[in-house]
C-alpha cells in the first residue's frame, strides 16, 4: 500500500512543487489508511495536514463559526 500511495504523492502532486503545503484527505478509505499515507507522504517529502473520515464535519464546522 505505501508504494502505491508513494507513486500517488510522485504523480499527481510533485509536478506542481510545492511540497512545503500540508496536503488533505477526505474519505473513509484515507481514514482507514491514514498511517500510510503519513509514511508515504513523509518518504516523497510532503506533510499530511487533516484527513477527514467525512466531508460533513468539516461542514459542521465551517458553517457553525
């Protein structure tokens, strides 16, 4: 799993250099995975920010401030 997630952060957000950005999830599935997409993320040089099991409590807390 943490090759695949590893190949995910080289792909799909290292060609936009900026690896000093927190990066985000959403979902259960990243949730679920969450340490390792904290080591994948750590190994390609990125930092994993907030991960979310559900859009809604976000939502939540945007709304209610």
């Amino acid at each position: 799993a943490i090759r695949n997630f590893r190949n995910f952060f080289s792909r799909n957000l290292k060609p936009y250099g900026h690896s000093d950005l927190p990066v985000n999830f959403i979902g259960g599935f990243a949730y679920g995975w969450s340490d390792e997409l904290h080591e994948a993320a750590e190994l390609e040089g990125f930092h994993i920010g907030n991960i979310e099991k559900s859009p809604i409590d976000g939502l939540v807390e945007f709304h209610s401030k």
